[in-house]
C-alpha cells in the first residue's frame, strides 16, 4: 500500500497467513524504475507481486533488489526475483562474506519455542551484483544512503533516502526496540555503533523496520531512540551490551 509519496509499504502480513513462519516487511520505492527493499519469504512472493501490481505498479520496472541483510525471512526470495526482473540484486560484500562462511545457520522459531525448518537461502551469483557498497547509490536521477549497520548481521546495511527522510532498518531496530544480538553472527557493540549512527541522522521521519509497525513524524522517531538508548542502558548495565 502506498504510505508516503513514492514510498509503498508491504507489512509482512497483508501477503501472508501467519503460519509461524517469519517474514519481513517490505518497501518498494516508486521511480523511473522501482527499488524494491527486502522482498522476504519465497513463499510470499507470489503474494507481495500481486500486491504491488493492486497499487497500479508494475513488478517487471523493479530493477534493483536491495536486502537489508541475508536471513531469510527478508531475503529468501531475492536471488529468484533477481533473476525473474533482470533486476540487480544489493548487499552488502561483508553480508554475503557472512552467508557463505555459515550465515545460512539461521533457523527459525514459532513464538511458542519450538524450531521450524532452517532457512536457507540461495547464494546469488556475483553477475545478479550491481556493485558493492555501502556508499551512495545513484538510481534513476536520485541519491540514496546506504549504511553499513552490523549488530544483528556482520554485513547489515539500512537505506537512507535524505530527500524524503526515509529510512529502513532491516533488523538493526524496530519500533520499541533494537534487534536481537543473540544469533550467530550478532555482536552487541556492533549494535550500540549502529543505533548510534542512525540516530544521528537528524532529516529521518519516516521509518520502515524489518518487522512490525513504521514508525511516522520526526517526533515519533525522536521518541523511539529515546526507547532504543534506554534499552541500550539497561542492557549495558546488566553486561549484555
Ligand atoms: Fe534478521
């Protein structure tokens, strides 16, 4: 659904029954030709298509795929969406370092505990890159960010669009709280460096995390990093961070 100008937002449930499986949200921002950011599950894809194409867009102008990071719930299907668009595909080189030396050890957890099936995802071939980064993409006459933000990833990046005061944050933070630095490859003063430099892009009032709700207006984004650094201090106390 269309959320701000140029800026769609596809929560993780509108294309998918929760089974206990998890997915990611994802964003597709509206140029010349679309970027579309995190397209999460294979099994959802069909859905998150026909979702883009009910807002009158076309899926065939996606011309670059950028993951947030390389779990599966956000970047299972990039690899055959790629393919599918002739799209490029982005992450960042520190990202797929990890996922080919065991970053594809990710396995999934219903809320009550209980493992479900490994999420393993495809390691793109290097002809799907269209460089690397992070660094300033330039796409379609417009300048975005993209920040290398390990913590919950070694290689985990956001996108900045300064213009619009758009940012995504993958699994780096979410509305109320940061991202989990308990999985392989998590590294929690990594994660304090990460919030740190996101908070401080001071233009941000629009924000879509990797999982639950945006967050909308600079006041609310104010208030969330007020949340984040409160949690931060707590976890720094008790020596988890
Ligand atoms: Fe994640």
């Amino acid at each position: 659904m269309k959320r701000w100008e140029d800026i769609y937002f596809y929560p993780s449930k509108t294309t998918l029954e929760f089974t206990g499986e998890i997915n990611s949200n994802s964003v597709l921002i509206k140029g010349e030709k679309h970027i579309l950011i995190d397209p999460g599950v294979s099994r959802r894809w069909e859905g998150l298509k026909g979702a883009i194409a009910a807002d009158g867009l076309d899926p065939m102008d996606i011309d670059l795929i950028f993951c947030t990071h390389c779990h599966p719930d956000h970047a299972d299907a990039a690899v055959g969406a790629a393919r599918e668009f002739k799209a490029d595909l982005l992450m960042s080189m520190a990202e797929l370092d990890f996922l080919t030396s065991g970053g594809d050890r990710f396995y999934l957890r219903t809320p009550s505990g209980e493992e479900i099936p490994k999420g393993v995802i495809e390691v793109p071939d290097a002809s799907l890159f269209k460089r690397g980064y992070p660094g300033p993409l330039f796409h379609g006459g417009r300048e975005y960010r993209l920040y290398l933000t390990p913590g919950h990833t070694p290689g985990g990046c956001c996108f900045h669009w300064p213009d619009r005061g758009f940012l995504a944050t993958g699994d780096v933070y979410f509305k109320g709280t940061i991202g989990s630095i308990e999985l392989f490859g998590s590294n929690p003063g990594d994660m304090y460096r990460s919030v740190n430099l996101l908070g401080g892009l001071r233009d941000v009032e629009k924000v879509v995390c990797g999982h639950g709700p945006e967050i909308d207006g600079r006041d609310d984004v104010i208030r969330n990093y007020d949340l984040l650094f409160a949690e931060i201090a707590q976890k720094k106390a008790k020596g988890i961070l």
